[in-house]
C-alpha cells in the first residue's frame, strides 16, 4: 500500500513540476518575443526618422516657403504619434488576455524605456 502512495505522490509531483517548468517557459518565451518585437519597431523608428530628415532637407533645397515646410513638419509629427499610438494598440490587441497581462507596456515611452535597459544591460561592462 506504501509503494502506491509514494507512486501517487511521485506523479503528482512530476505533474506540478512540470506545469511550474512550462510557465515559467512560457513567460521566458514571451519576453524574448517582446524584445524582438520592439528592437524591430526601434530600428523602423530609426528608419523614419532618417527619411524625415532627408524629406525635410529635400523641401528646403527645393526653396519651399517656410510655412509649407513647417506645416508639412506638423502633420508629420501628428502621424507619426498615431503611428506609435497605434503599434502599441495593437501589440496588446494581438495577444490573449492571458498574455496581455505579462506585456509590462503601456505606452510608447514605457515600451522604448524597456528597450533602451535591455540594449544598455547588453553592453560589455
């Protein structure tokens, strides 16, 4: 009768073991996902960015009114705030609830701050 109960509690064991090891997975997994997914939205940043310089230094060499150059820099800056608004959005809105819960994000700034710890603890110290 002992050898049933140790046999019991062995299987439960390795039941719950094995659940605490697949979490613990999964919220590992879903971190690196994060971190990719942000380091590609940091290098798209980087891109627009230099475009918008060159579209700006372009409009200038082309002798357009400063006006027409300022107001182009403001509905720029409009979409390109949507823009970020909307990558967020829509990273929460592409996972479960489940997972939603362990995006440590909220906003674009908090999003950009995790990125710049993960690229500053992957320098050489």
């Amino acid at each position: 009768m002992s050898e049933f109960l140790w046999f019991v509690v062995g299987a439960a064991s390795y039941q719950l073991i094995s659940v605490l090891l697949r979490i613990g997975h999964s919220q590992l997994l879903i971190k690196a996902i994060q971190l990719d997914a942000l380091s590609f939205l940091g290098a798209v940043v980087e891109d627009v960015a230099f475009i918008r310089a060159l579209k700006y230094k372009t409009m200038e060499e082309s002798e357009l009114s400063a006006i027409e150059i300022n107001n182009t820099k403001l509905g720029d800056e409009m979409v390109y705030r949507q823009w970020k608004e909307s990558c967020v959005k829509k990273i929460h809105g592409s996972v479960s609830p489940a997972v939603r819960a362990a995006i440590p994000f909220k906003n674009w700034e908090e999003a950009m701050d995790i990125l710049d710890k993960f690229y500053k603890n992957q320098l050489p110290k």
